[in-house]
C-alpha cells in the first residue's frame, strides 16, 4: 500500500532513481520509489563507475562498498586510442585514484539494500499511466502487472524512468536530439585465456575492449566492426562472430565461451529541453541519451540525483522560499544540462575514434593518440572521463576557477573522512584555511548560521594544479560542489555571503521564520 501524500514520488528503480530516493530519504522526506517492471534486471549492463562518484558516495559511507564489489582499473581508454588515459592520486587528489569495474545489477543490488536500511521498499509493477500537476502537488497514476489502477499525490516527482520516459513524456517536456545511425556490439563471457589487463585496440576492421567485471570470473568483450555496424540494435552478434572479430584486431579470442549477454548497443544522442516542467523533474537517461562509452551515463545520472535531492530538501524544509526556492530548483536544470552536453561532446568524440576505419580517420585518431602522450593533455582528458571535469554556469569570465571543482577530491592532513563525515544532504560546509579571517568569514554568513557547518584548518589542500595556492577558504555546497573560494582578498570574503544569498536568498529572514 502506498503511503498517502508523500513528499517524493520516484519513478524507476535504476542507480539514479534508488540514489535520489536515499538523499531525500537522508534529508527526512517521505519517498515513494515505483517501478513499472516486476523484477530486477539481472543483467549487467553498465560497468564501469568513476572516481568522482565513488568520492560522491564516500560523503554518505557507501563507497567501501562498491569498491570491495568492484575490480580497480587506474588507466581508461579514450575511443580505443592507443595511449590510455592515466587516473592517478596526483592528478585528483582522490583517496580512489580509480575507476572500478562493476555491473549494473551489482550497483543497484547495494544501492537497494541502502535504501531499504532507511526503510524504503520498491513498489514493483506499477507503470505510470497519467500525470498532473497543479501549483502545489503533482497526482500520479499508476498500473499495476494486473491492470489495477491507483493514484498518488506528492510535492514532487522525479522521473528516472529510462530514455523511453514516460514521466517525461507525460510532463510535455521536449527530448531532441538523433537516432542512432552506427551500432557497437557487447558480449559478457567467460575466458579460458583472459588478459592480465585491459585491452583496447583498433584497426581497419573495427575496435576491441576487453575487460573484466567486476569480482566475478565473467569479462565484457565489446566493439565495432565495420561490416555490421549498420545492423540494428534488434540483431545482435552471435559468439562466432565476436571470436571471429577479436581474432582479426588482436590475435585470440581469448577462448571466449559460455556467454550470458550478446547485444548491440546505438549512438543515439539526445538531451531533454528542461530537466524541470514545475513539480516534475527528470534525471538519469530520461535526461539525457548518449554513446555508452566507459559508463558516462550511470555516473551523470548519479550526479544528476546529488544534484537535484540537496534543493528539493531545501525547498521542502522551508529553508527557502518564493522566487529563490524556484531559482534553487530551476538551478539543477541548468547545471545538469551544461554538464550533460559536454559529457555528448566528449561520448561524440570517443565514438567518432572508436568507429573510425577511413585512412584520414585512422590518422586523426594516430595523431591524437600521440597527443594523449602529453601529461597535461592526458589530465584533462582523465579529469573528464573520472567525473572531475563537468562544468558549472559561469557568472563571469573573472569568476574563480575552482567554482568548477568538486571539494570532496582535496586532502586536508590526508584525512579524506573528515570533510565526508560533514557532508550532509541539506547543509553547507565552510572551511576556513586561514586563522586571521576565520571571525570575518563567521560574519559573514552569520545570517545563514543554521545552513553552515565549520571546519577550520591550517592545512592547505592538496591537489592536482596551482588554482589551489592562496586558498583562504572555501564554501561547499551540500552536494559536495565548490561554491566560493576565499583567497587574501577581503573583497573575496565579502563575496562570500553575496554567494550564500544568490542560492538561498535572504538568511536573516528564513533564520527568522526557523
């Protein structure tokens, strides 16, 4: 039975739908997760998870598991260039200087046990038929696998239901883009001979990879072949032809056999208008659509739900209200579709090298191979491909750099756990780096006192680049994102509360109403 009037209905019980949940959940709203299939998915789909969301994961206590879960990789490819992109603790500061590999099943298993830890349960098999919202809640309804229908009413509701979206599609929100036009090809098999590394090669036939996933003994074998790259998504390959494919670029098929999962996956590409209609959100591929390459759609659909679940809290709480509660959500629309399009850009590019097989092509992608060679390149590509690279809206072409930065990836001491164990879903945390201003930067955000959590060290942090040199304080957002940076300017500490009141408005007010 579902509760009556929950603050928060999600719709589909993928990693971004079961996360958004959580962090709502966390901030003590009521949530109600439905899921128009009747049983998990078993299998393994996306694979691969990025240091920036283990790090997201790492400020609520969860990345340990997934990391025990999962098979540690410290260099990525990018297109299956020859030179791989290198992800190291110099370059992110990280306390998991790594992706891992770990199937999607896997991922929703753990992310379901934490949901359930709070009390949450699925409400499998109910499929949204309707959608409609007024100025204050939105009505749901809902049919079940045996064609019963019921309805809910919430504040909010957050589609995290697919590409096929139907929460999307009941909110009239847009979704342009291209249908897919080359297909790559997937296969889970165990090896009698597996690789004792990663494999990605390319030649005039096609491109391989070849990794392990996860813990287990089964690998992902995946890539193009120029002859059937035109074949639909609807015929996938058989085992004789992935051996056949893998003999001619590599040499072996590595004895590949037993297969579980033979598919092939498109290159369609589309970013949704607005990811808010009102009390309607999207997030997660019903956001936004583009090449599977390295698993960049699982880990932005999880940004996507750290993003969103710290305004909806806000907002619900009361901690802010009128037209900059609306600015405060109409924000997460804004942000997640900027970094949704440079994660398009970056997929685009990654296919175009990963499909090339002209000689022109071939030699772009040789010629940016060896590019790739060169360590700052090399970061920036890493820093991209781990999650460390999306972008904000920039106020101004003089705004600080780091407001682009995550702040969970910076040591203090080295002691990562510190700044994770005071992130919370709804508050603000302030470090302060510099003990002379440490009573000037208290004033200043005097009026939003109940938003802030302090921290105060001597320490400057450490991490990859000189933007951090100078540092006197920093203002992280709930969502573990870079807000202000204070640097020996006391223009900068003025800044910082003009900042608190451009995302909550006016703190002395709301502390009155608190």
């Amino acid at each position: 039975m579902i509760q009556k009037n929950p603050d928060v209905v999600v719709v589909g019980a993928g990693p971004t739908g079961l996360w958004v949940a959580a962090e709502l959940t966390r901030a003590k709203l009521d949530v109600v997760i439905i899921e128009a299939v009747t049983t998990r998915d078993p299998r393994s789909r996306a694979v691969g998870m990025a240091a920036g969301t283990l790090e997201t994961f790492a400020t609520r206590g969860v990345a340990e598991q997934f990391v025990d879960s999962g098979v540690p990789i410290s260099s990525v490819h990018f297109g299956a260039a020859s030179t791989r992109l290198q992800i190291t603790e110099e370059l992110l500061g990280t306390k998991y200087p790594y992706s891992i590999c770990i199937p999607q099943v896997v991922t929703e298993n753990i992310l379901t046990e934490h949901c359930a830890a709070m009390g949450m349960h699925i409400r499998w098999g109910q499929r949204v038929v309707g959608l409609s919202q007024t100025g204050d809640a939105v009505t749901v309804t809902m049919e079940s696998s045996s064609s019963e229908r019921s309805t809910v009413t919430a504040s909010w509701v957050i589609g995290c239901d697919g590409g096929r979206s139907s929460v999307r599609q009941y909110a009239g929100i847009e979704f342009p883009g291209t249908s897919s036009t080359i297909t790559g090809w997937l296969a889970d098999v165990l090896l009698k001979d597996p690789p004792g590394h990663p494999v990605s090669v390319r030649g005039p036939t096609g491109s391989l990879l070849v990794q392990r996933m996860g813990k287990g003994d089964y690998y992902r074998m995946a890539g193009v072949d120029v002859e059937t790259k035109h074949f639909p998504t609807s015929a996938p390959p058989t085992l004789e032809q992935i051996c056949g494919w893998a003999k001619t670029l590599y040499g072996t098929d590595f004895g590949a056999h037993s297969p579980v999962w033979l598919s092939r996956y498109g290159n369609a590409t589309r970013l949704a208008s607005s990811l808010r209609h009102g009390r309607v959100f999207i997030a997660g591929d019903a956001a936004h659509q583009f090449f599977p390459a390295g698993g960049q759609g699982i880990n932005t659909g999880l940004q996507d739900a750290t993003n969103l679940a710290w305004r909806i809290a806000a907002v619900r709480a009361g901690r802010v209200t009128g037209m900059s509660a609306e600015q405060l959500l109409d924000g997460y629309s804004t942000e997640r579709r900027l970094a949704a399009s440079q994660v398009i850009l970056s997929t685009g590019a990654g296919l175009s090298a990963f499909m090339a097989s002209e000689p022109y092509d071939i030699a772009l992608v040789t010629v940016f191979s060896e590019a790739l060679e060169d360590k700052g390149l090399n970061g920036k590509w890493a820093l991209r491909m781990t999650g460390f690279g999306d972008p904000f809206p920039q106020a101004s072409v003089e705004q600080d750099p780091l407001i682009e930065a995550r702040l969970t990836h910076v040591k203090f001491q080295g002691a990562f756990d510190n700044l994770h164990r005071r992130m919370t879903v709804t508050n603000f945390v302030l470090i302060v780096l510099d003990p002379v201003l440490e009573q000037t930067m208290k004033q200043a955000v005097k009026p939003w006192k109940t938003w802030i959590t302090l921290i105060s060290s001597e320490d400057k942090p450490s991490a990859y680049g000189d933007q951090w040199k100078g540092v006197t304080g920093i203002l992280v957002r709930p969502d573990a994102r870079v807000a202000w940076v204070g640097r020996s300017s006391p223009d900068k500490v003025e800044g910082l509360a003009a900042t608190m009141q451009s995302y909550v408005g006016d703190g002395e007010l709301i502390s009155a109403v608190l």
